[in-house]
C-alpha cells in the first residue's frame, strides 16, 4: 500500500457535493488567472500605451508577483483563521478593482498602483481553493484535487491567450480590460450564493485568538517540517521558466528575437498551456497512485525544461527552428503541474490546522523565482541592448539553486512523512469502532 492510498479517520466523503462546491472556489482561481497573465498577451501594447521600456514593463509583472508572493503567509493564516469563503470574496474583489483600475489608468503609475491591487486579490485565491479541496475530499484524492485545480488556473490563461488577446487587438485597451472585469462580478455572486467552507459534520476545531502568537506558532511550526521546505524549493524551481515566459516575456522574446507573427508567437503560448493541461492530468494520476514519483517527476521536468531551454537559446544561429521552439513550448507546459508536486511534499508534512499556512509557505517558492527571473530578464535586456541569450540564460542560475535545496532536503522529507504515516496507522487502528 502507498501512502496515497491511505484514508484518514474523519476525511470527508466527496461526492457531487464536494465537486459543486470546489468547482464555485476554482471558477474564482480561473477568472484570477486570466486577470493576472492578462499582461502576457498585452505586453508589447504596455509598452507603447505608458511609453516604457523593458525594464520598466518587467515592473508590471515584478509588483504584482512581489505582492503575491509576499501576501502567501498571511493568507494562508488568514484561511487558517476565517476559513475559504471570507478569505476568497476578499480576494474577488482586490482582483475585479485590479483589473478595473488597470483598464483605466491614464498613467504608468496608476497601472502599477492597479497591478499591485490585482497582484493582492490573486494571491488569496489559490490557498483558499487547496484548502478548500482539502475540506472537501479524502486525504487520498489531495494530489488530484490540486492538480485539476492547477488545470483550472491553465484554462484561465487559455482565455488570456485566445479571447482576451483577440478583444485587445479589435475592441482596444479599455473596453478589453474593462470588459473582462464583469467576471470578477459573476463569479463573486457565485461564491456568496453557493460557496461552503466544509461539508456538515466535519467543522474544524476552533482555534482559540492567540495574536501574534499564534501566528508565530504557526509559522514556526510549518516551517520546521522538512516537507513543508522541500515543497517550497520543488516549487520554487519548477514553476518560474514557464511563469517568466507566459507572464510577460514570451511574447517580447518570440516576436521580436524570433522573427515570428504576433499569430504565431500567440499559438506558441497556447502550446504552453495546452500541454500544461495534458501533463497536469497525467501527474496528477501518477502522483495519486505513486507517491515515489514525486521527487523524479520535479526533477525530470527541469532537468528537460533546463535543456530545451539551453538548446533555445544558445542555438547557434540567428533564430532557433520552428521544432525547436514547438518543443520548448510543450516541455514548458509540464513546469505548472511540476510545480504542483511542492503541495504533496507540504500536504502530509501538516495536520489540517495549518493546512493554509504550510500551503502558502510552498506558494511563495515559484513566485519568487518568477519575480527575480522577471527584473533580472528586464533588467539584462536593457543592459545588454536586448540580448534575449544573455537575459534568459538567467533562469540557470535559480534552477541550479533550487536543485541543490531539492537534494539537500529529500531525504529528511522523506524520513518525517514516513514517520508521520506510521503514527496515523497507529492511530487509525486504535479509533473505536
């Protein structure tokens, strides 16, 4: 028996309930998504619209991911504490003014001002909905629950890539914007209407109001377990190559050192999600059945990704071949459910109290990977008058720093969840009948 197949004392059932209900908190994930890689297809547009360079367009991305990633811990304490449906309508509406504000900004400055909004609300959605799968469905139905999760989050920059790059381009800047925050509205009166914290019957203990200490606590002890770490740096080093490229420079580095159509530049990031939905389906199955494969999964898909990567860049002539470049878009398309992995290291590592709070310790991982890779790219690229070989050989760096975490922690990760599975057999054997 793996331990992905064990089932815990008091795990919820599931059912059509359970999909009802995550699926209201996972409509409000893939709305955020399209409102947070709404940029990536309107990169080039940022540019002339605020009259700005590479540095300063990298900004956009850098702030709003700066939010994210710094608002990890305190949203996971606050789902901790309040529990998913305050913490997500909070989030609805950061990200609806976001976008909002966005598509109005006369001024650079007020479009940073907005980005950070949007950056806030996003960064309360996709710990609620994690936490909101967990209180949901059983324990052994974790690795993909989060997985199609992930998907959801994919699709929604689908959208970003087919719908809303065709509605900039033909209705313009403001009405595209504009038009796509009637979502955050939709989905908002969706979650007032239907959204549950958890399933009759299975409330969690209430925690007593500790302040700062409590916080403190569950900070303190979420970071002890070697899982929770090993999930941050799995996340931390998968996730980011595809993130820089699909947030903001993909697009730049297709057009512009390529050679390629703003069409063709925009099937290649369609390729990137669609192969990230395909694997994120085959991992989450794998992962379910074989919780071994979790460490050779992470680690394959950057070892594959750093190589195409590298084979990219680094290609000898003046624009690498269309197989090269479709081949680099569809292993890119595994870093999303790669990434996904660092929750099934940070999952078992934590009793359901901290849940939120181990959760948003991994989050923080691949986020702030895309925001150093994101400035160091601007920031190479207007030292080096837009050597696009030179500012993306910047994602070695984080991937050879990542890697090292990885393999320093794997085994004391694994010693505590072996550990920790013996203990809840031991106990599930003495629950009275």
């Amino acid at each position: 028996m793996t331990s992905a197949s064990v089932s815990l004392p008091g795990d919820p059932p599931g059912g059509r309930r359970a999909v009802a209900v995550w699926g209201v908190g996972v409509s409000v994930y893939f709305v955020a998504v399209i409102f947070r890689t709404s940029l990536g297809v309107a990169g080039l547009d940022a540019a002339d619209r605020f009259d700005v360079g590479a540095s300063a367009l990298s900004t956009f991305s850098i702030l709003q991911l700066l939010v994210y990633a710094g608002m990890q811990i305190p949203v996971g304490l606050l789902v901790d504490r309040l529990g998913t449906k305050k913490v997500l309508g909070l989030g609805v509406v950061l990200f609806t003014v976001g976008q909002l504000g966005f598509a109005l900004s006369p001024s650079y400055g007020t479009a940073l001002a907005s980005r950070a909004l949007l950056g806030c609300g996003d960064a309360m959605t996709f710990i609620s909905v994690l936490r909101l799968g967990t209180r949901w469905f059983p324990a052994r139905r974790g690795p993909l629950v989060a997985q199609l999760a992930g998907l959801a989050g994919m699709a929604g920059n689908l959208v970003s890539t087919l719908v809303l790059a065709r509605l900039l381009h033909g209705i313009g800047w403001t009405a595209a914007f504009a038009g796509s925050a009637l979502a955050g509205v939709v989905v908002f009166v969706l979650l007032l209407l239907f959204l549950r914290d958890h399933p009759e019957g299975h409330e969690p203990e209430p925690v007593p109001h500790l302040g700062a200490a409590y916080v403190r606590r569950q900070i303190a002890a979420s970071w002890r377990e070697p899982g929770t770490r090993l999930g941050l740096w799995v996340h931390f080093t998968t996730q980011f190559p595809a993130m820089v490229f699909l947030l903001l420079w993909g697009l730049p580095f297709l057009v512009e050192a390529q050679g390629l159509s703003r069409a063709t530049a925009g099937e290649l990031l369609t390729l990137v999600v669609l192969s990230n939905m395909a694997v994120g389906l085959v991992y989450g199955q794998i992962v379910a059945r074989h919780h071994g494969a979790r460490l050779p999964l992470a680690l394959g898909t950057v070892g594959a990704t750093s190589l195409l990567w590298a084979a990219t860049v680094f290609y000898p002539a003046d624009r690498a071949p269309a197989w090269l470049l479709v081949a680099l878009c569809a292993v890119l398309g595994a870093c999303g459910p790669a990434s996904m992995i660092g929750f099934d290291f940070a999952r078992p590592a934590n009793p359901p109290e901290r849940q939120g709070t181990a959760s948003g310790i991994t989050n923080m991982g691949g986020f702030v990977a895309s925001m150093t890779t994101l400035f160091a790219v601007g920031a190479l690229l207007d030292a080096t008058g837009d050597d696009y070989t030179v500012a993306f050989s910047s994602v070695f760096v984080l991937q050879a720093l990542g890697v090292s975490q990885v393999l320093r922690l794997r085994k004391r990760a694994a010693r505590r969840e072996r550990e920790r599975l013996v203990a809840s057999r031991v106990e599930t054997v003495h629950v009275p009948a």
